[in-house]
C-alpha cells in the first residue's frame, strides 16, 4: 500500500498502538514552547529551508554533525515539529541513527523496530510507524536492537528505494533525516547521497572548527544547506543558562 495514501487513511495502517505514550520531553520546544525564542531560531530555520534562493524546497533533509552529542536529533525532532505545524506539510522524521537510537526518549514510546527491521525484510513500514500527538508528524524509529552490519544496511539498494518510497509523489511530504555523527561512522556519509539537503549542526564551545571542517569533506557541500549552532548560552549567568539555537546559512 502507498504509504502517504496509507497514513491519509490511518485506520487502514497498523499504527503501533504501543506510540506516545508519555509526556513528550522537554526539549521539544516547538512543542512545550511554540513561543519561547528557541522555537522562533527553529521556525527561522524552517523558514530558511524553504526559500533557498535559487533551488527548489528540499524534501528530504538530513541533519548531521561532525561529534557526538552535538544536538543533532534534538533539532531533527523541532525542526520535524515545526514543519508539521504548517498549514499543509506532513513529516516522516525517519530515525537514521540506527547504532544508538534516541529519539524515542525525546517522544516517548518504547524502543521498536524500523528502518533496520525493514531493510532486513523482517517488518513492512506501515508496522514501524509510530503516530505522535502532533498532527501530521510520524515517526520511523531506527531499530528496536542495533544490527551488527549498520553501514552495510544504509548502503543497501533497500535503502535507497525506502527513501524514494517514504518521500512518495506528493510535494507536501518532507522526510527529515537524523542521522549518526560524521567523525564516528561512515553512515552521514552513505546517507547523504540519498538527501536533497543536509544541515550542519555544531555546538557552541564544543565543536572544534577543525572538527567541522573535516566532517564538512565527507559531504557534498552542494547539498549543505547551512549549519546550526547549538546550544549557545545567551545569559552570562550561568544558573539561568537557557540553551538557544541560531541558524546561520553555510558560506563556502
Ligand atoms: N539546545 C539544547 N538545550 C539543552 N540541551 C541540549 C541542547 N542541545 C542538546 N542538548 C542535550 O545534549 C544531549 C545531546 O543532544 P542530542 O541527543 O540531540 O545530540 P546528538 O547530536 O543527536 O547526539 P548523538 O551523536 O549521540 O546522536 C542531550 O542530552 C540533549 O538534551
Ligand atoms: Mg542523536
């Protein structure tokens, strides 16, 4: 069944029943906070996205960075969020980082399968899926066990056609990407030949320029849309140290 024309009809989908099932994080600003100044720098980014001077709106994006921890599906789910949140546009936010698996820590459902599941023939996409309580925003998780063969499958012919079938033949789909650090794994790297867009994110006083720069070489930086800084501590106190997003377009 297509899956957009399956989702449309969620009735007819095997939409896990096991989904959300607690309070979302609160780190989904677009979420707790549509209002806060964090959710303005995610909407900002979405805004980016889709007026890049001369190229059409990417639909599928990923979002990598060149560490660990730097904050990468942390903006992947608010960024996923804040495209939901428009009139028109659905979002898969597809779990890329099938080594270690985080987001359903940010959403709240226990670890279960998919894309790993699916690529080895073991699930269909439509039992992966798990509905969030925001409208038009569901997830793929990554795996319920991480596999042992992880780049093996991302370089598989399978996942080159689970991207084409996920983006479907809608222009109001958009699959965000959240995908392992570049410096760790080879995955950004396979994975970025399947996107239309990729976003950069970097942490503030933690990623090192010559860290970026070297992540920056293993992608196409035709397809780097720009970087986000993550994390950036606007007050000098530090007992009220609001963590902030900023979104600047990526000069080459
Ligand atoms: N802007 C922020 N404000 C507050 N906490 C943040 C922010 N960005 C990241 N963090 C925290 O830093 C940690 C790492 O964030 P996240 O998991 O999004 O990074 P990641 O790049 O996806 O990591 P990994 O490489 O392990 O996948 C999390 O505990 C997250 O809550
Ligand atoms: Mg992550």
């Amino acid at each position: 069944m297509d899956l957009w024309k399956a989702l449309e009809k969620q009735e007819e989908v095997d939409i896990r029943d096991a989904g959300v099932t607690a309070n979302l994080d609160d780190h989904l600003y677009m979420y707790h906070m549509p209002y806060s100044y964090t959710a303005e720098q995610i909407r900002k980014l979405r805004t980016a996205i889709f007026h890049l001077e001369g190229r059409k709106v990417p639909r599928v994006i990923m979002v990598t960075s060149a560490l660990p921890s730097e904050g990468k599906s942390l903006i992947s789910a608010n960024l996923a969020i804040s495209i939901a949140r428009g009139e028109d546009q659905h979002v898969l936010l597809v779990e890329c980082d099938i080594r270690k698996p985080s987001l359903h820590h940010l959403f709240k459902y226990p670890p279960s399968k998919g894309v790993v599941e699916i690529l080895q023939g073991k699930a269909s996409v439509a039992d992966c899926l798990v509905k969030t309580p925001i409208e038009k925003l569901t997830i793929l998780p990554a795996a319920r066990e991480a596999p042992v063969n992880p780049s093996e499958l991302l370089e598989s012919k399978g996942m080159k056609s689970l991207i084409k079938e996920l983006s479907g033949r809608y222009n109001d789909r958009y699959l965000i990407i959240d995908t392992s650090p570049i410096q760790a794994t080879v995955d950004p790297k396979i994975l970025a030949s399947q996107v239309d867009a990729i976003i950069m994110v970097t942490r503030y006083r933690y990623t090192r320029e010559a860290d970026f720069k070297m992540a920056l070489e293993n992608l196409p930086r035709d397809k780097v849309i720009g970087t986000v800084l993550n994390a950036i501590d606007e007050l000098p106190a530090k007992k009220y140290s609001y963590k902030k997003y900023q979104y600047n377009k990526y000069y080459s």
